[in-house]
C-alpha cells in the first residue's frame, strides 16, 4: 500500500492543490455548475395525482408516509384494486416505499411504458435539434430494454438525466441483500453498458450477484442495482463537493429503512458514491451489517468511528487507481476527508490486487469482487485482507452467526 506523508506542510500543500483544482474547475465549467435545474415532473405530476385520489370511496394515504404505514394500507386492498392504482399512478407506486415490491415493478412497467412512447413522438418533432432528436432515441431505446426479459425496476424516474434502480434475485425472500451505490456520470443512458459492462450499475449488481451465489449456494441472495440519486456529471464542482451525496443520501436511508423482510444488508459503495454511503451512514437502520467502499475520495469523516454506525466498515484501493492522488482532506466544503484505506481511518482493508483501475472493482475473477461477494453473502471468513497481518478479519461472524436472518 502506498505511504502517505502527513505532516503539516505536506497538508498546507494539499489543500492549495485542492482549491487550485477547484478554480480550474470554476473557469472551465462556470458557477452555473452549482445551480439546480428543478422542473415539474412525472413524479411529481403523479404524486399530486395520488393525493387527490381514492379507492373504494376512501382517499388515499400520504405517499410520504412512513413505509410501514403504506405496507398496511396496501395489505388493506384487493389484488385488482392495487392493480387499479399501479395503473393510474404509475410513477407514484413504482417509487413509494412501502408498496409491495412486485407491485412497484409492474407500475414502473407501465411508467416505462409511457415514457417511452414520449421519446418516440420527441424522435420525429421537428421542434427539436438533430441531436435532441437521436438524444430522445437513446433514452426511448434504453427504456424499452429495461422493460425486456421480466427486469425487475424497483423505482424509475425519467425526469432530467433520470433516475432507476433494479433488483436482481427475489428481494422478498432473500437471506442476505446488497445495495450496489455507483458514483459519478450515472444516469438512464448509463445505467448499463455493452461496452466496459462491469463499469456501470447493472454490470456491477449482476457480477455481484453471480458472485455471492458461488461464494455460497445455499444462501439466497438479491442484490439492487442502485441508481436512484442525481449523480455528478463528470469530475468537476459537484463531485468536489457533497451537495449530490446530500440528496442522495435521503434517498438511499428511506430505501433503506423501507426494505421488506429482515435480511441483513451490506452497501457496496464506489468512487462517489462512497461519499454518499459516508453521508447516510449514521442515519442507516440497524440491519445495515456491512458498508464497503471501494475507490474512495472520502467519505466526510476523519475516521470510521465517526461515521455513527454499528456497520462494518471495509475499504479497498487497486495500487493503479487514479483516485489515490487526489488531496485527502475538506477544506471550506471541498474535497471528502480521510483516506479510508489509511490505516488512521480504521476501516478494515481488503485487497483489490487484480481489479482493473479505478472502474474495474466488479470484474469477474478479481479480488475485490470475490471479497464484495464474500460480504455480501456472509461468508466473511473467507475475505481476503489488503495486509499480511489479516487484520481486516478481526472479531468477525462465523458463517453461522453471518447467514440467515
């Protein structure tokens, strides 16, 4: 692992690298970087919808009520009456935590559905460029494939860049859950790739899942591709500050806290989205067992202590990723902290020997996904540590005390 300096010069110096950084920044994108762009979507649209709504002659529960609250109400209901408002309010449903999870894929079904017949007619309107028109026709076309093949899109929001998440396995009888949460550049149109596949969210949750199902085959598994946050585009001011781990932050804890059953959860946390993770964690319920981090720039605290989580906290950096020679510190709200791989951190350290440089902590045959998976599925005994000492596998559960909930 490589040594770090930490005496104070070397510091001062980081911090000046730091808001240099940031200038450049400032200069070659503009302070609009650091404006929200808010408009009044779907989801919107549909929630207000909701809030007027009824069903057997009673009004509908607030949409943002507690998620036990709406589980109730949901139970309450005939099968065609929560087909019923599924249909009606697609959007609603298929984001509302608390609704049945089979429930909210077939509403985001039929919320995909009517998005993607929006794009069709945007391909052909002549009102719009050259490029806005192929731009509706890459998001028309990412809309039908994750309509394809049963996929089970657990929330979809097509506003903006847009939204998504999807499960892999049966989330309602799983053992062990893992919430896979990507960093910078995620959006619809990258939600998946052909190309460098294990790069982005579905490639990521899919090879977890294969993963954690051969670490071990009897325990049942499900894993969420998580993409359900506003994303920093690019390496510039948003990513350099924790404004989109903030929002997203809310997001993942109210996903969170409405999972159905008690399986224990382990979070999977890369680049950024380690930043959110580190943000979310003291507010993360209690059957959160694990966060790991993978190709950290921070995750706003000094150490793992200050997290405020009863969690495990592992970490792991290839020796080639790019991402250790970014400042680790915050100075004025820029930059994200502490290097959780530093042994001052107090994360426990896996090896990430063979992964691939900064995107490549997912590929198949890697330490690092054979140590994700192994988290993952409870098999903590087998991880792998970054040092010789095996330090990283202090006081951990047997397979016993780590499988089923």
């Amino acid at each position: 692992m490589t040594s770090f300096d930490t005496s104070p010069q070397l510091n001062v110096w980081r911090a000046l690298l730091a808001l240099a950084v940031v200038f450049v920044m400032l200069a070659t994108t503009g302070w609009t970087a650091l404006r929200r762009h808010e408009a009044t979507s779907g989801l919107q649209v549909s929630l207000t919808a909701w809030e007027r709504g009824s069903v057997a002659g009673h009004r509908l529960p607030d949409p943002h009520a507690a998620p036990a609250r709406l589980s109730r109400f949901f139970v309450s209901l005939t099968a065609p009456e929560r087909n019923r408002l599924a249909t009606r309010y697609p959007l609603a449903v298929g984001n509302m935590n608390g609704a049945p999870v089979k429930l909210r894929y077939r509403a985001n079904r039929v919320a995909l559905g009517q998005a993607r017949e929006v794009e069709s007619e945007r391909m052909h309107d002549k009102r719009l460029s050259a490029s806005g028109q192929q731009e509706a026709g890459r998001r028309m076309h990412r809309f039908d494939s994750l309509m394809r093949g049963g996929r089970q899109i657990l929330a979809f929001d097509p506003a903006g860049s847009g939204r998504v998440a999807e499960v892999f396995g049966d989330l309602t009888e799983a053992d062990r859950i893992s919430v896979v949460v990507p960093g910078v550049d995620t959006d619809l149109l990258t939600f998946q790739r052909t190309n460098r596949r294990y790069t982005a969210p579905v490639g990521m949750a899919k090879s977890l899942y294969a993963a954690e199902r051969a670490a071990e085959p009897s325990t049942r598994t499900a894993v969420i591709a998580w993409a359900d946050y506003t994303a920093p585009a690019g390496l510039g001011i948003d990513s350099a500050t924790a404004m989109r781990a903030e929002d997203g932050a809310v997001r993942l804890n109210a996903l969170l806290r409405a999972l159905p059953g008690g399986a224990p959860v382990s979070v999977f946390c890369h680049s950024y989205g380690s930043v959110l993770c580190g943000i979310a964690a003291h507010g993360m319920p209690r059957r959160v067992v694990d966060i790991a981090v993978a190709a950290s720039p921070g995750m706003r605290v000094t150490n793992a202590a200050h997290l405020g989580t009863s969690a495990r906290v592992w970490a792991m950096r290839d020796p080639d990723d790019w991402v250790q020679d970014v400042p680790y510190l915050e100075v004025g709200g820029l930059g994200h902290g502490a290097d959780p791989v530093s042994a001052a951190f107090g994360a426990r350290v896996l090896s990430a020997r063979d992964a691939k440089g900064h995107s490549g902590y997912f590929e198949p045959g890697t330490d690092s996904l054979r140590n994700l998976a192994d988290i993952g599925a409870g098999a903590y005994q087998a991880v792998e540590c970054a040092h010789e000492d095996d330090g990283c596998r202090a006081d951990l559960p047997g397979k016993a005390a780590a499988g089923r909930a």
